[in-house]
C-alpha cells in the first residue's frame, strides 16, 4: 500500500516537472506519515478535552452526590447502604465519559464491577408522573405508596417501548419480572419508585435487566443505587490480540460469582474451540430463546467478553434490537443493496418499490463465523496443527458458515460436532456437566 503511495506521489511529481530521486519521494512519505499521525493525535486529544474529561476528582464527586441523595431519601437501591454507609464499595478509576455517559470501576465486597449511567445526575431523569400526580392530590399525604401493579404497568409500557416492541403483542419478555412483583406483596417507597424509573430510562439497564432472566449470555447487573448500576466488570476481547481473549486477563479478572465450579484453569489451544461452542450456543439462545429474534448489528471482539467458566458474554448492547426494531431499521428508502447495510446487519434492496426489505438476509452466526471464527481458525494461526483432518474440516465448515446468509441449521450442527470433537481431543478427560450456579441475581426493586 505504501509502495503504490509512493508511486502515485512519485507520478504526481514527475508530471508537475519535478525530477525527484527515490530516497526524497521516500522522505516525503514520510514526513507525509508523520503529520498524518501527528494530525490525529491532536484530533484525539481535542475530543477529549471538549467531551467531559473522565477524572478521578469527578467521579468522585459524581458519587458524593449520589450518597448525598440517598441520606436525603431521594433515591434508593441494594447498592446504596454499601456505597454510602458500610464503605464496601471502593472506588477504582474512572473508565469513560461518552456524551454524558459515565462509566467507572469498582470493587464491590471485592468483586469487580462496572458503575454507569446514562446521565450524570438523578435530577436529569425525567420523574415518574405518578408520584408528581400523587403529590398534585396530596389529601393523604406524602406517605402514601403505590401498589405494585402500577409499577408493573409502568415499568411494562416503559420497556416495551424501549425495546422497540409493540404493545399489542402478547407481554412474553418482562413477565417474569413482573410476576416477582405481583408476588411479593409490599408496597415501594418513593425513593425506590423514583430510582427504578430512572433507571428504566436507561436501554443498556432495561436491555441487560430483561435479558438476564433469560440467557447467561450477557453481562449481569449486579446491583443499583439511584440511577447508578454495577455491572460485572469483564476484559473485552480485542482485535489485536490473535485469541481475541488474553488467559492472562482472565486470571486477573474474578469471576463475580465465587464458589461455583470453575477454579480449572485452560490452556489456549483448549480454550479457543470452547469460547467457540458458547458462542454458537449463545447464537442460538438469542435466535430461539425470546418471543422476538434478538440481532446483533456489531460484531467485533470489543463487544464480548469470557468469564472464567469461558462463558461467552455481550457487553456492549447498544446495537442489538429486536425483530420489530430491527425491522423498523431496516426498512429505508433506497437505490442499491449497499444503501440496506446497518452495522452487521444487511438487506436488499426492492428495486420496484425502492424500499430495502425489512428481514433481515443475513444471520448473527454468519457474522460471527466471518469476523470471529475465520481469523481463529485460519491456516496462518493453526500453525502445524492446521493439516490435521479435523481441523481442515473445520476451516471449511468456517468458511461456509461465512458465506451463507441464513444461518442454516446444518452448518450450525457441523459446525459445533466439530468443535465438540476439537475439546474432546484437546482434553479427552476433563469431567462434562458443569452447572451453573446462578449467583445473587439482582432486581431494581430487591423483589
Ligand atoms: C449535576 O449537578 C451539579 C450540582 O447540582 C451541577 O453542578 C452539574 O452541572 C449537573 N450536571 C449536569 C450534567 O446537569
Ligand atoms: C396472546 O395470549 C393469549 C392467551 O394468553 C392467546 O390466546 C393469544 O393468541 C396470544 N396472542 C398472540 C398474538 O400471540
Ligand atoms: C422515501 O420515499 C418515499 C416515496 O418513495 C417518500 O415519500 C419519502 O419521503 C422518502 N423518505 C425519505 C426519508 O427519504
């Protein structure tokens, strides 16, 4: 690429009239290189001191004020008394602030975790209209509290919205968390209503609070204060590194729930055909598990992560939507298949109508296999293993599953018979049936 750079430079040259020998063409490049990277360098540092810079001091005080509104009875949460009172939650360093969005690390009772949301402070979240109504009536009195089927209701009509569901369609996703309400019979302070629908206007809260009832697949929210939830910190997978998942990384990162089996440690040979078969198991959990197909629109390393046990977790879900959503996306007015490409996700055009096709036409293990499976599975990092049958065979399982567009089931079942044939290979006699032990699971609301 540079060679052709060079030349192109090198012709422009020629043609001005200017006769230059190779080693300042080379020069220029160079220098050309250098204020290339020197640009960027300054456009990146001009965005972070324009977004608001994450600091420790911030942070910090961001906190404070949480604490601050817990003392006062604004807001509540199972993570409160720890954060505010008992001094259990020590404060890590700050990990990003996007478009007010802040993001932290903790450690909670030694777990480490994740604190975020959305926005910097309670008072920006819109207030929940029945309590303002509540207050508007007045007669009895402050004291009064809301039944839990209003809350249900509420915080039904606010999910499906987020979610992109419609509400005429039968209520599938959060009737589980529903019925933990409607069961338990107590009644919710104002601070807890006031905190539970904060965090309710947060996607990436809703998103992971209804997903976790259903699938270990992506990151669990382990407890909240006000509109602050603690996420289970997990290393994501990068691109730079050829295993995508670093052991080292894995050691150093506790698993949030101790005690359950999984003190084995993995080779990295053993490892990449395992995190491969809880990715193909995590694809199909999001295919067939929900009322809607969940679609997952980028697909890239960053946005996954392992936990000990080599569970494959989403934890960037912020381009992940429903087949109604998705379908909403999708259907844009249009001139070529290129203009029906969302992230991952990709349509075609209809030429007659101009408009793309709202399903979807390729799959999320299709993405997975491309962007994911091939590199792991190439000639190039196989290395002397790569001649072996099995995984020749695997390659070109890969390779097909990357140039399907609809998952179909018989590569998916190919797919995974091969990589079960690769686990059983590389350890032959480790013991199968491992459970998992769901650990504290938490609620908005400690029902
Ligand atoms: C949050 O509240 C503090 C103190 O009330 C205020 O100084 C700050 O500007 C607020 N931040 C935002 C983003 O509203
Ligand atoms: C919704 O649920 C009811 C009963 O629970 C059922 O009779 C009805 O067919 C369902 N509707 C849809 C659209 O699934
Ligand atoms: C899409 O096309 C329709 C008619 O073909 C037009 O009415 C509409 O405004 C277009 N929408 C956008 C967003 O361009």
């Amino acid at each position: 690429m540079r060679r052709s750079l060079r030349r192109a430079l090198g012709s422009a040259l020629r043609w001005l009239g200017v006769k230059v020998c190779r080693r300042s063409a080379l020069l220029l490049v160079l220098v050309w290189l250098a204020s290339w990277l020197f640009l960027n360098g300054l456009v990146f540092v001009h965005r972070n001191m324009f977004s608001d810079f994450c600091t420790d001091d911030k942070s910090k005080e961001i906190l404070q004020r949480v604490c601050d509104e817990y003392q006062q009875g604004v807001l509540s949460g199972d993570l409160c008394d720890d954060l505010c009172v008992a001094g259990r939650v020590e404060y890590k360093r700050c990990l990003y602030y996007e478009n007010g969005k802040k993001v932290m690390a903790a450690s909670w009772r030694g777990v480490p975790v994740v604190l975020k949301s959305k926005l910097e402070n309670f008072s920006s979240y819109e207030a929940l209209a029945l309590l303002e109504y509540q207050d508007g009536a007045g007669g009895t009195g402050g004291e009064e509290e809301l039944s839990p089927l209003d809350v249900v209701f509420y915080a039904t009509l606010e999910i499906k919205n987020s979610l992109g569901l419609e509400t005429g369609t039968n209520l599938t996703l959060p009737r589980l968390w529903g019925q933990k309400l409607k069961e338990s019979e107590r009644t919710y302070s104002r601070a807890e209503l006031a905190s539970l629908w904060a965090l309710l206007q947060q996607e990436e809260y809703i998103f992971l609070r209804v997903l976790q009832d259903l699938t270990h697949h992506v990151a669990k929210i382990l407890g909240s204060c006000g509109h602050f939830y603690a996420v289970e910190f997990l290393a994501a997978g990068h691109a730079w590194d050829q295993h995508i998942f670093s052991l080292e990384e894995l050691s150093l990162s506790p698993s949030p729930s101790p005690g359950s089996a999984q003190d084995q440690m993995f080779t990295a040979g053993d490892m990449v055909p395992r995190v491969a078969l809880s990715f193909l198991e995590m694809v199909e959990h999001f295919e067939n598990d929900f009322s809607h197909r969940l679609h997952l629109c980028d697909i890239k390393p960053e946005n996954f992560a392992i936990r000990k046990d080599l569970t494959v977790v989403a934890i960037d879900v912020d381009m992940a939507f429903f087949e109604p959503k998705m379908r909403d996306i999708l259907e844009q007015n249009c001139t070529s298949d290129n203009d029906c490409n969302f992230f991952d996700c990709i349509s075609k055009c209809d030429r007659t109508k101009n408009r793309c096709g709202p399903k979807r036409q390729n799959s999320n293990l299709q993405v997975i296999c491309e962007k994911i499976f091939r590199p792991w599975f190439s000639p190039t990092l196989l290395g002397a293993k790569a001649g072996l049958p099995l995984q020749v065979a695997l390659q070109r399982a890969v390779q097909e599953c990357a140039e399907i567009g609809e998952g179909r089931r018989a590569v998916r079942q190919q797919l995974r018979a091969l990589l079960v044939e690769l686990v059983q290979e590389d350890s032959g006699n480790q013991g199968e049936g491992q459970e998992r032990k769901m650990g504290r699971v938490h609620t908005a609301l400690n029902f």
